[in-house]
C-alpha cells in the first residue's frame, strides 16, 4: 500500500509553501483515479474546482467545489475525478505540530467532510494568504491554523459529548437550505420548543441563527468566486442576496474586504 508523504499528492503541483511541520499547496488532478492509498499525516482538503469522490473502507464522499475535507493518516483512500478539470488546496501538518500546540490529535480520528461555514472562512482566509505571500503571510497562516485547528478540535468534543439528538438534522437543514429559515420552521421540523432552541443554537452552534446562515451564504459563494466564469452578480442571486450590494456587504462583514477585492487577489496571486 503506497503512503503518501509530507507534501505529496497525486496531480500536478501548481504552487507550495513549505512553513516549520507544515506544508501548504496547490495541485491539479490529473488522473482519472487514485490507487488506494495512505497518507503519512493529517491534512485537509479544499477542493477549488471539478468533482472528486473520496472513498474509504466506510464511505463514498460526493465532493463538488468548495468541499472541505479533513483526512486522518490513518486513513486508507483513494480518489477519482469525475470532471475535466479539477483542483484542491492542501494543509499538511506532521504530528509534532500538534503536540507543541497542544491540541488533542485523538480527536481527529477518521476522515471528515467539514460543513461548518465558520471553519469554511477560515480556510478561505487561508488560501488568500497562502495565494498573496508577503512578510506577513507566514505568522498568520499560523494563527489561522492554530484557530481553524482548535475550533475543529472543540466542536469535534462538543459533538462527541453533548449534543443533543437533534442538533445532526439542525445542521442538516442549516447546511441544505438555508432559504427562508425561520425558527417556527425549525421547531416544528425538529419537534424542539422554540424557546429552547433559541437557547441551545447558540450554545451549540456558537453563533445566533441569523449569523449562521448569513456564514452559510458566504461559505457557497466562496466555492462560486473561483468559477471566473461567473459574475458577482450571479453568484449574488445563486446564494440568496437580494442584490450584488447586498452580497458584497456581507462579505465584507467576515473578511474586511470586498468580494471582488478578494476575487482579484486570489487570481493575481
């Protein structure tokens, strides 16, 4: 069974930063598909373009762009392309990282497809830094891990522990359809008071309902953003904003910049 090593995927590699116990990069899948194989650390997945399955001894994984994957090294895959051209985004970590930041790795057993939109900006953050390098680039690729890393960490706990039984179709709803969600809505499909689930949304999703799906909107326009074949405007109506204005307000919200601020800097990187 052939293991993978720091950095290496299978594809043409388009670009690559290589930071103290951690690798960034960029590849084009190429091949129709992958051998079985493993990897020798963690790391995660943003696909930026095409579709790919991810399959594994439990599971076959749908992954159209903006899928955002987090594969364990103990995990034996492989890969196949189902569209002409394809591409992903990697952050690699060796094990060691994980002790000197003190995160539990345990807790990342297995392989994951991440729907959070919290943890989507983040990536997205990160892809901008790793697209724009400058003198400022390499300390906050670290701080954007260190967060990504410990808010994955504490919502994997939270979840092993105690959700409630609901809390899985709550975001099931949340992550589908976020169109005209309202909390009578969610009530009656959850059979949870509504009262009550204005309480625990916070709690459990770390953030209010409104907040939520506003992410939720971006967190699909930021797969759209890497289509140049679409404009903002398009990709405005395809996420739910009433106009390209509105959209572009929101996105400024999370990223203190414009969605075409971003969309040049990601392409000119």
């Amino acid at each position: 069974m052939k293991t993978l090593t720091l950095g290496n995927y299978y594809g043409r590699k388009k670009q690559e930063l290589v930071l103290k116990d951690i690798v960034l990069s960029e590849y084009d899948y190429l091949i129709a598909r992958t051998d079985w194989h493993f990897h020798e650390n963690p790391y995660f997945m943003y696909l930026l373009q095409g579709d790919v399955y991810d399959v594994n001894k439990k599971r076959k994984t749908v992954c159209p762009p903006g899928s955002f994957l987090l594969h364990n090294w103990q995990e034996e895959h492989y890969n196949s392309k189902h569209s002409l051209n394809a591409r992903g985004f990697h952050v690699e970590f060796k094990r060691s990282w994980f002790d000197a930041k003190k995160i539990d790795i345990d807790l990342w057993e297995g392989s994951q497809l991440i729907e959070n939109p919290e943890l989507h900006h983040l990536l997205a953050k990160l892809y901008l830094e790793f697209k724009c390098q400058d003198e400022f680039s390499e300390a906050t690729i670290e701080l954007l891990l260190y967060e990504l890393c410990e808010k994955l960490t504490f919502k994997r706990r939270v979840g092993l522990v105690y959700e409630p039984s609901w809390i899985p179709l709550l975001k099931e709803f949340l992550h589908d359809g976020c169109d005209h969600m309202s909390l009578d809505f969610l009530s009656k499909e959850l059979n949870v008071h509504p009262v009550h689930l204005s309480r625990s949304i916070p709690k459990y999703l770390g953030t209010t309902l409104g907040d939520y799906l506003r992410q939720q909107k971006i967190k699909k326009a930021l797969s759209y953003m890497m289509n140049p074949k679409l404009s903002l405007t398009e990709i405005a109506y395809q996420c739910g904003f009433s106009d390209q204005s509105h959209f572009s307000r929101t996105f400024k919200l999370y990223f203190a910049k414009t969605p075409n601020r971003y969309r040049k800097e990601i392409v000119g990187g």
